[in-house]
C-alpha cells in the first residue's frame, strides 16, 4: 500500500512506520541520555537542602525525585539500558528507509546531535525540573527493567558501595562558605561578618582554652589579705572591670573572684579587707579544654570567669609500672619507665602471718594501673594557674574580631596591641581619674590627721555629713 505525495511520489506504509520508530528512538535515547546526566549529577545532599530549604516548587520537585535518586546503581542500569537498545535499534529501522551507508551517516548524525547533545544540555541546566515531570517514566522504566537492573545494581553496590550522601569536612565548609561571601564576587549574598562568624564557629571546637586566655601576668587581680582603702578602690575603678581575680600570696594561687559590683557598699574610710567581702567561687579548667566546653560552663549562669590551669600528665602506662615487695625490708622498690626510685613504707606484718594473704590483697589492689579518669578536680585544685579566661574571650574567638569597650587599652593582650582610641582618649581619663581618687584619698587621711570635729555645744547650723561612700566627696564638693 502506498501514499500519493504532493510531489506525485508515492510512499509506502511501512516507510511511514519505520520513519516514525526511528523518530521515537531518537527522542527516546535523548531522554535516557538527558536522564542520566541530570539525574546522575543531583547529590543527595542537595536533595535534602531542597527539601528542607528550597522555593515551594523545589521542595516538591526534590520530594518527587528523592526516592528515584536514592537508588543510584539501579536507576544508573535501566538508564543505559533503555539508552543502549534505542541507540542499537535505530540503524535497523533507518536501514529499511535509506541505503546502508546513508542509514549510517543519519544515525550517527541524529544520535550525535537529537540523542546525546541537546539532551544533555538542556538536562545538566533543568535536571531537576526535568526529572521531577518524568519521574513517572522513571519508575515505570525500573519496574520494566527490574529482572537486569537489580541484580547489577546490587552487585555493583557490593563491589563499589553505596554511594553515601556527600558531606562536607570542616574545611570544606569554611572554603564553601567563603565562597558564597560578597566580596568573592561570585554572586554570593553572606557578608564578611556573616562569612567570619560561621569560620568561627566552625574552628572553635578546635581551640582550646589555652589560645583565648589572657595571661596571668597581665591580669589585675586583688591579695586576698589586701585592704579595700582609696588606692585598690581607684585601682579597681581606673582598670573598668566587673570581676577581679583574688589570689592569696601568689598571684598564680588564685582563690575566687571579686564581684565589683559587691563594692558598692564597702567603705574606703574603714579599709575593709578583702577577705571580709562576699568572694565568690572561680571554677578551674585544664588549658587544653575546648572552647565549646568551656562556653557549655559559662552558659550555666555560675561563673563568667574561670582560672585555666597547666595540668600535668600523671598517668603512665600499665605495662610500665613494676613494683617489687621485699617482704624483710619495709623499703619498696618502684620501677616507672626505666627510672628507680626508693619510697619508705611502714608495713606491719603479723608474727603469725595470717594477713599475709589480704596484705598481699590490698598492695596488688593499690599498685594496679587504674584507668585514667575524667574527674580532674583535685589535680586542677593543685594545679598552677596561668591564665583567666572570660565569656566575652570566647565571644571574641567566635567572633574572630576583638571587643573593645570603653575600659580597654589593648586590643590584643598577647600582642600588646593597643586601642587606636585609647592612647588619646580612654587613658587620659582614666589617669585624671585616678588622680582624682588619690587626691581624695589625701585629704581625708589629712583630714583624719587633724582629728577635726566640731564642738557638740556650738550647735552648728548645718551638721557635717561624713563620707560613706567613693564618690561622696566629690558630691559634697559640689
């Protein structure tokens, strides 16, 4: 049976078919070949970010396409599966309509260009758009293909493994971050403060507590058998800070913190020792504590301040520890790491030897190797003090920025870098403040010299009014 074309050429009908088979097999190995790259290339973490952050149509698309993906071997086969017969099946029907070497140039043309490149390029850009809408064909593909797609897909889920969702390390997260920042100029939308905190946050884990303290040396801290007269209360004034350290007779013992708010009460006339003030418990921490730990401790509520201790290692492997009992000497013998060392003991030994077995007992107890524990209280109460850390020392690390306030003279302590703003601003007033306190402080011990009271039988007019407080004299001056 033939068809009569406008040109008078007649055409078969199974001309028509094989035409139209081929034209199906073109279309339908671009699809497969537009799938696999599209498909292939959405991560499962990207789905999950979609799923959990996208527009309301990604959400959906990835809710879609989520099940189809995770099976990546499976989908993989029947892709190329359904890819390869297309392709192999095309120069057979195109052989019927053309001669052989025609049949060739025009499959290699069609699948080149209709089967390979304008799929994949238009998946690679709306792979997910795409494979959410024929996610459909998809499963019905896989269910076709199961009897060959499972068993390769298992198989090669054997040999290779499962492809796991990609996460990120740490450092990829920073450089990711970095890149999504403005001033990469990539078309990010993070700022630098919003680039620097999450940078910060994410190597504060890997701090410890020893990179953010500041050091003992250059601490104010207050003698725990110190006086609260007008020089510590100006010092404690001009240095602006609302705790302070309190040690007793070395600065490295500290003992507890000094609330300077608690001051408000305290009387510079009557020098009260600082041990008499309500001296509030500082906790101590081993320096190689993390940061998060220590801010875990903060948030608490107990203490904004803690003493960072140098901690050192006490432990020694079991099998390094030898102890040998003579049984007529009350002299051990104790081996540690090739070092011998002689420790003087009082052994009371029965004359009947009864306890010579639960003696033996207890020194086999005691000589054990006992596994390290995690409760460093007493070694960190005997421990040396070389720093203080602070809440706002953490905040700064993860702020990767220092915070100055109105008090501070250095922006880096460690550095000794100081406020730009404070050689010409901050310290002048605090020096005229200073000096104002002392000179305060001058004449009331003058004026205590002279003894100056007023005589009860004058009956003054205006009764004198004694200061009570730090800045009672500057207001009776005025």
């Amino acid at each position: 049976m033939e068809i009569l074309t406008t040109l008078g050429a007649s055409i078969s009908v199974g001309t028509l078919v094989n035409a139209g088979i081929s034209l199906f097999l073109v279309l339908f190995g671009g699809t497969m070949s537009g799938l696999t790259l599209g498909l292939m290339s959405l991560d499962l973490v990207e789905m999950e970010v979609l799923q959990r952050s996208g527009t309301p149509t990604e959400q959906k698309q990835a809710a879609v396409i989520f099940p189809v993906v995770k099976k990546q071997h499976q989908l993989l086969v029947t892709l190329l599966l359904c890819n390869a017969i297309a392709m192999e099946a095309l120069p057979l029907f195109l052989d019927e309509i053309f001669n052989p070497v025609v049949a060739i140039i025009l499959s290699v043309t069609f699948v080149l260009i209709f089967g390979e490149i304008i799929p994949q390029a238009i998946c690679s850009r709306y792979g997910l758009a795409i494979g959410a809408n024929l996610a459909w064909l998809v499963r019905i593909l896989m269910i076709i293909c199961f009897p060959v797609s499972y068993p390769v897909g298992k198989l090669l889920d054997l040999i290779l493994g499962h492809n796991d969702a990609g996460l990120f390390r740490r450092a990829q997260l920073k450089a990711l971050v970095s890149i999504h920042g403005k001033e990469e100029g990539k078309g990010g939308e993070l700022t630098h403060d919003e680039t620097t905190i999450i940078s910060g946050a994410l190597d504060l884990t890997l701090k410890a507590v020893a990179e953010a303290m500041t050091p003992i040396e250059s601490t104010f801290s207050l003698d725990v058998d110190s006086k609260l007269d007008w020089e510590a209360l100006g010092r404690i004034l001009a240095t602006g800070h609302s705790r302070v350290p309190v040690y007793s007779g070395n600065p490295k013992n500290i003992t507890g913190l000094l609330l300077v708010k608690s001051l408000l009460t305290v009387r510079a006339e009557a020098e009260t020792p600082v041990s008499a003030v309500s001296i509030r418990r500082i906790p101590r921490v081993p320096a190689d504590t993390p940061l998060y730990d220590i801010l875990n401790e903060f948030q608490k509520g107990q203490s904004h301040m803690a003493a960072v201790v140098r901690q050192s290692a006490i432990t020694k492997p079991a099998a390094a520890n030898r102890i040998s009992r003579l049984a007529d000497e009350s002299t051990f013998t104790v081996s540690v790491d090739d070092e011998t060392k002689e420790i003087d003991v009082r052994v009371e030994i029965p004359k009947d030897g009864s306890n010579i077995g639960k003696l033996d007992d207890e020194l086999t107890q005691q000589t054990e190797p006992k596994p390290p524990s995690t409760e460093v209280s007493d070694d960190l109460e005997e421990g040396e003090v070389i720093g203080i850390i602070t809440l706002e020392d953490v905040i700064e690390e993860l702020l990767q920025e220092e915070i100055v306030d109105e008090t501070d003279e250095y922006v880096d302590v460690h550095k000794r870098i100081r406020v730009a703003a404070a050689v010409s601003l901050v310290q002048p007033a605090r020096s005229l403040s200073a000096a104002r306190l002392l000179s305060i402080s001058r004449n009331a011990r003058h004026a205590q010299s002279q003894k100056y009271v007023r005589d009860s039988s004058s009956k003054p007019d205006k009764p004198v009014k004694r200061s009570s407080s730090l800045t009672q004299p500057l207001l009776d001056k005025r």
